[in-house]
C-alpha cells in the first residue's frame, strides 16, 4: 500500500514533468497548440531537419497526453490502479514510470 507521501511525491513528479514537456514543446513552437496537427507534415516547406523536429514534437505531446492522463487519475482516487486489473500498480513501478497505466503482469501481457 503507497503511502500518502509517496502518492504526493509523484504527483509532484508527474507536475514537474508536464511543465518540462510544455516547455520544450514552447521552445519548438507549440507552446499554445497542444494539440498536434496532423496536417503539418503535408506541407511543402517540410525538410528533414524539420521532419526531425516533427518526430520530437510527436514524442513530446504522447508524453504530455500520458501525464495528464496520469495526472487526471489523481482526481478521480484511481491512480496507481491498473486500468485493466485494477490492481493496485507497485510502488516501485510507479517510481520508475509514474504515468504507467497497467500493473506489471497486464503491462507483459499487452506484448
Ligand atoms: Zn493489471
């Protein structure tokens, strides 16, 4: 059972990591688009180098979706439950992924 604290430090966590990825996403221009727009790539301008950046951007708003999901749960008293089982996710799970959404026996089955 996850204590209070340690409950609070990963929301603390989850917090710190949605403004770093809202700040990198800032940097690269999407600051106020959260949503991403798929129709970018379609554009003639597109070069590698922005197809790169393309490529980050697209990693960027899957985590940030993550941690708002992960965030979301906390309102909710579900998180730390897997979505599938709904058995309570290891503490040390969480710590080292704090947006996992299953348990690590539902997360090995889902390969
Ligand atoms: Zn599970």
């Amino acid at each position: 059972m996850s204590t209070d604290a340690t409950i609070q430090g990963l929301r603390t966590t989850l917090e710190d990591e949605r403004e770093s990825l809202r700040s990198q996403l800032a940097e690269l221009g999407y600051g106020a688009q959260l949503d991403y727009d798929p129709n970018f790539a379609d554009s003639s301008q597109v070069t590698a180098e922005r197809g790169e950046t393309e490529a980050l951007v697209q990693k960027l708003v899957t985590s940030l979706h993550e941690v708002e999901h992960a965030l979301e749960k906390f309102g909710s008293e579900q998180y730390g439950l897997c979505e599938a089982c709904g058995q309570r996710i290891a503490d040390a799970r969480l710590e080292a992924r704090p947006e996992a959404r299953l348990c690590m026996a539902c997360a090995a089955k889902s390969h």
